[in-house]
C-alpha cells in the first residue's frame, strides 16, 4: 500500500492520463462503431481497456456505465492521494462539476427530447444516484435544506418561465460554497483553485444571463437569482448587467478569457454555443492549470475537468451512433483538446 500522499504523484497521474486522452482520430473510430462489441474493440486500445476487459459487455448502456465508473474511480484515487488537509475542499470542487450533471438530469425531465443533456448527465460520485431520481422526494435525499430549497425553487422557476436558467443557480450555490472555504491567501496554492472556481462561476453567470434573454426574462428577475451574500458575485460581468441582445452579449465575450470558445457560428446557433460553452471553459482553464506551476490543488481540479469533458465527449458519441445525434453534430459538440 502506498502511504505517500502527495501533489507529485497525482500530477504524474494526470499527465499520464494526459498522453492518453483520446484524440480526434480515435473519436471518428468510435463514430463508425455500429455494435457495441465494435465500439468495445475500439475503448480497448484506450485508457477505458483495462475497465472493460473486466466486464461483459451487451449493450451500449453497458459501456457508459463501465466507461463512468472507470472515471470515478479515477477521480476517486486523485482525491485520495492529495495530502488530507485538502481533501474536504477538493471534494468540494468535485460537487461543482457534479452539479452540472444535475442541472442536465433537471433539464432532460422537463425537456424529454433534449437528448444532449441527457448525454450530459454523468454522476461520478459527489452525489448518491437517488439525487438523479424525481421520484424520491427532495427531503428524503437532499441531505441539508438550503440545498433542498435551491433544487427546488430552480425548478419551480424554470417551469414558470419555461427556461433552463433558474437551473444554473445549482451551479452558483456550490461554487458560492466552496468559494466561503478557500483559504484567503496570496499563496498560489489557493489562489489557484480561487480562480477556477471564480471562472466556473462567470461561465455559469454568462450562461444563466443568455439563456434568461433568450427567454425574454429581464436583468431585474435575473439578478435575484444570483447568490445575495456572494463571495465571487463582483467577478462575473457588469457588462451583461442591463444587456438584452443575445447577439450582443455573444459579441462582448469576444475580448474576455472566454472569448476563445467562441465560433464563427455562435452568434447564428446560441443553443448550440451555449450547450459547448461550460465544457469548453473547463477544458481550457484545465490545460491552464497544468501548463503552470503543477504541484497544487487546481491540479487534481484540472484532472477532474479533463475527465468529465472527454467521458461526455465519448457519450454524444454514443448517441450519434444510436441514431439520437447526427454524427457530425456530435462531433461539433465534443470537445477535443
């Protein structure tokens, strides 16, 4: 048993993992799958081999299952071989992450044919499964209220304006959580994992801001759906504070730290940008991370990003190969790095 607990040797597992991310070639192979036993053939020469040799495979929900579980387990060993002292905020990061997917598992019930977010749906230990169940109720689940009241007041407001944006408050409450626990020090250490969390939010805020437009929701309801004591609340975009115009909004991304998720088509398919943007950030601030000073907490952070990005990336390839997707609209959607 290893009894070193170290940021070295997590970023020795990152990298590694790193040169091992699947690439565009490997993602056209998985598109040209037909059987699940085809698609097995090509994850086999992948990261996820090792995973799937120890199971039979019958089906293509059996291989999500096997590749989600294999990067649970991945994020799970990160977690584990950080100094203890980080632990607890680190887990707290992973339910950032996480609370995407429950914002898509939200989306995907009101919107049954939304079949994105339902390929963006993947739980990877935060939270118990029963948290991607409506039929358990959310006092029996929710293990603290003000988690119980936020789940349940996006809903409710996002079915009374028929837009997905209250749901992003899901997001800004954790990031508001982990934001009240970082250290508040100079130190690169927590500096570091301040920003990210800073960026996550201001992603969401972009996002939450344009979606509400969309709907025709003003910046006055807007507002009230940010957290009132917030920590990070002064970073996100003054600009978009009285901005209507989606296109204009899209426009004055272009000279920000966002502006290189834009595309030539962002202003004529906002849903489309809007359903790439968040992993877009992630994979970009992730590489960020990792180019700088690597022993840090950001860096088992960034690990995660990277995990989540490429295990969605591989499910829209999965339901273009089903018949849900177009595959080239899968493809456009992924985000490969």
């Amino acid at each position: 048993m290893r009894l070193t607990r170290n940021y070295e040797y997590v970023y020795g597992l990152i990298k590694a993992r790193m040169g091992n991310r699947l690439k565009q070639h490997e993602y056209e192979a998985i598109l040209g799958c037909k059987e699940p036993i085809d698609l097995s053939r090509v994850l086999n020469k992948t990261v996820y081999g090792e995973s799937l040799a120890r199971f039979k495979i019958n089906t293509f929900e059996d291989i999500i299952e096997n590749i989600t579980s294999s990067a649970t387990n991945y994020i799970k060993n990160l977690i584990s071989s950080i100094p203890k002292s980080d632990v607890e905020l680190l887990v707290e990061y992973q339910k950032i992450l996480e609370s995407r997917s429950l914002v898509n598992f939200f989306k995907s019930e009101l919107r049954t044919d939304d079949v994105i977010a339902v390929m963006s749906v993947i739980p990877f230990g935060s939270f118990p499964l029963d948290y991607y169940d409506l039929k358990v109720s959310s006092k029996e689940k929710y293990n603290f209220p003000e988690f119980t009241q936020i789940i349940e007041h996006s809903i409710f407001l996002s079915k009374k304006h028929n837009s997905e944006a209250p749901l992003l408050q899901i997001i800004l409450f954790f990031c508001e959580m982990l934001s009240n626990k970082i250290p508040k020090s100079n130190s690169a250490k927590w500096r570091s994992l301040s920003k990210l969390v800073t960026c996550i939010y201001e992603a969401t805020a972009i996002e939450l801001k344009i979606l509400s437009a969309q709907s025709r929701i003003t910046p006055e309801i807007t507002e009230k759906w940010f957290p009132l004591k917030s920590v990070v609340k002064e970073t996100h975009f003054n600009m978009f504070t009285s901005e209507k115009n989606v296109e204009q909004m899209i426009s004055l991304l272009k000279n920000t730290r966002y502006g290189s998720c834009l595309e030539k088509k962002s202003h004529s398919n906002v849903d489309y940008f809007l359903k790439k943007f968040p992993y877009c950030v992630m994979d970009k601030e992730a590489h960020s991370i990792l180019a700088g000073y690597p022993f840090l907490p950001s860096t088992v952070a960034a690990g995660m990003m990277l995990v989540l990005v490429e295990v969605r990336n591989i499910k829209l390839a999965i339901a273009a190969i089903t018949g849900k997707l177009g595959k080239l609209e899968a493809l456009q959607l992924m985000t490969i790095s």
